[in-house]
C-alpha cells in the first residue's frame, strides 16, 4: 500500500503539469512567441542575442542587419507596426508640403495636399511613389480595423519597407 501510496505521490505534480498545459496549450503557446530569455539558476539563454548572433555569421549583406526595433514591433503587434509606420509617412507628407508651401491639415496632411501633389507636383514625385502612397493609405485603413491576429509580421515589415521608400520619395523631391 505504502509503494502505491508513493507512486501516486510522485506522479502527481507531472500529471497535474501536463493536464494543465494541455488546457491552457492555446494561451501558453500564444506566451512563448514572446519568450525571448529563459533563467534557470546558473543557466541563461537570450534568444534575441543567439538570434543576433546567428546573424552576424551570415555572409549576405541582406540577412546581416540588426533587429530593430520596428522589427521587433512588427514581431509583437503587426497591426501597431503599420500604424506607426503610417505615422512617419504622415509626418514626411506634412514636410513636404512645408517645404513645397502647400496648405495642408496637420491633423489629415491629404485631404488637400494629395489633390495638390498629383497635379502640381506629379513630376517631381513620381507616378509610382503617389501610387504606393495610396496603396499605403488604404493598406494602414484595413489595418486599423484588423486584429494583430489577421496581419503577419512579415506583412508588417513589407509594409515599413514600403514606408520608408515613399518617405525617402518625398525627403528628395
């Protein structure tokens, strides 16, 4: 009775473990993603300094960046990725039309200056950056009605690189 009585003790805790890992399989593994460093006494793993230095070995120039933190929010909140990114092309589209004296909302820079770049100055833009400018305006709309659950983090980033060559457009026009 009394080995019984012990096995059923020491079985208890992992049995107990695994049910409730089982029910909560979902949460938890929705929490590991976030993970990024594990301490066990004496022991530590830094995942995003293993993930950096795997990068670092790398021969492509592509693949040898750092880990910003834009990607690091396009990891966690795709959807807060995209936003923030529209906020700089925002912020580009009000010092462009600064620069170029067109009055514009600071609020909402295109409800007039976007009439104003496609006729006055369509050449200086770019008929593709005007066009991916609006691409990127109805992409950030559908991304503000979206959960983070709908949006990838690769699309996150495709969208800040996106971004980043409008915003560079307008900085040199």
């Amino acid at each position: 009775m009394e080995a019984i009585a012990s096995i059923i003790d020491s079985l208890v805790w992992p049995v107990c473990i695994v049910i409730i890992v089982l029910v909560l399989k979902s949460e938890i593994s929705h929490l590991a993603k976030k993970v990024s460093r594990i301490s066990h006494k004496e022991t530590q793993i830094d995942f995003n300094a293993a993930v950096k230095n795997a990068s670092f070995s790398l021969e492509t120039e592509e693949l040898n960046t750092k880990i910003t933190v834009s990607d690091e929010l396009s990891d966690l909140s795709p959807r807060g990725s995209v936003i923030e990114s529209w906020l700089r092309v925002e912020d580009a589209v009000r010092g462009y039309n600064l620069r170029h004296g067109i009055d514009a909302s600071k609020e909402k820079p295109f409800r007039s200056s976007l009439a104003a770049m496609n006729s006055i100055h369509y050449d200086s833009i770019g008929k593709g950056t005007l066009q991916m400018l609006e691409s990127l305006r109805r992409l950030r709309n559908e991304a503000v009605h979206l959960s983070d659950a709908n949006i990838s983090a690769v699309s996150a980033k495709e969208y800040r690189v996106m971004a980043d060559k409008v915003i560079s457009a307008l900085e040199m026009a």
